[in-house]
C-alpha cells in the first residue's frame, strides 16, 4: 500500500496541474515551481522520517497522521520508510520478490493517478451523451458506416484500435 500510495501521489501532480492552471491561472513558472515543492518536500520527508524511524521504529513512523498533512512531506517518508520496512521484514531469500513488488506497487499507482487525472479532464456529462447517441439512431447505421471510412482522422484511429485488437 505505501509504494501504491507513494507512486499515486507523485504521479497526480501532472493530473491536478492542469485544474490548477486553469483555476488559477498559473504559468509555466509556476507550475514548474508547484511540481518542484512537492519533490522538495519529499526530499525533507525522506530525510527527517529517516531520523524518525530510526528513533521510534519504521511501523509507528508508517503510521503517524501528520504526515499526511503535507503530501510532499508523506510521499518522501513513505519512500525511506516503506523501502526500510520491506528490507527488514522479509528474509533474505525473498528479498528479490518484495522489492519487485514494491517498484511494481509505485507504477501501479502512477497509471491509476494518470487515469484520475484524465477522468477529470474529460466531461461526463449524461445529458451531452443521450444527446449524441439520439443524433446518431436518427442518422442512421449507413451515416455511422459513411463517416468511419469518409473522414481521414477517423482513420489512423480506426487502423489503430484494430491493430492492437488483432495483435492483443
């Protein structure tokens, strides 16, 4: 859960700067400089949750609610901490296998944190989709067969998603 957690948090920053740009009108500046906090807060976390859960033990370093306050501050603890936990907990033996799991956790993360960020980029709008789907049964099947082959951007999509179908 820490790798997911760790691989969700800095993944969903590319997903949250494009609804921060747009509320509030930030630059390219910015939002290099609102990305870079977050991994200069993961640099202090990782560093001070060092010192931490060398004092007071990796699992109660885990468990503490105030890092959550800070995202960057959590993602940094979770990186030294979990990896720290792991290595200790698992025998020798098995080491290969949880630290693939861990590298395997924090991908997952970044691909559900790019799906949340594209979901909320896309409106999902139930009135706009009956719309359309009432547009396209009064049109026809001929226009829907028409249009696949007439427009030339539907193509390279068309080519595509039957590619990966046939090579899936």
């Amino acid at each position: 859960m820490g790798a997911l957690l760790y691989g969700y948090d800095t993944g969903i920053i590319s997903g949250a700067l494009l609804q921060i740009r747009d509320d509030f009108k930030t630059g390219d500046t910015w939002d290099q400089i609102i990305a870079a906090s977050m991994l200069l807060g993961a640099i202090i976390g990782a560093l001070s949750c060092s010192r931490l859960s060398e004092r007071i033990g990796r699992k109660k370093t885990l468990s503490l609610s105030p890092c959550q306050i800070v995202l960057g501050f959590a993602v940094g603890g979770a990186t030294q901490t979990v990896a720290m936990y792991v290595a200790e907990f698992d025998p020798p033996r098995r080491h290969g296998r949880l630290v693939l799991t861990l590298r395997v956790g924090i991908d997952v993360g970044i691909v559900v944190s790019t799906i949340v960020g594209a979901t909320e980029q896309i409106s999902w709008r139930l009135d706009s989709i009956v719309q359309v789907e009432q547009e396209e049964r009064s049109a026809g099947e001929n226009r829907v067969w028409r249009g696949l082959l007439s427009q030339a951007w539907v193509r390279p999509a068309l080519l595509v998603g039957c590619g990966v179908a046939a090579f899936t």
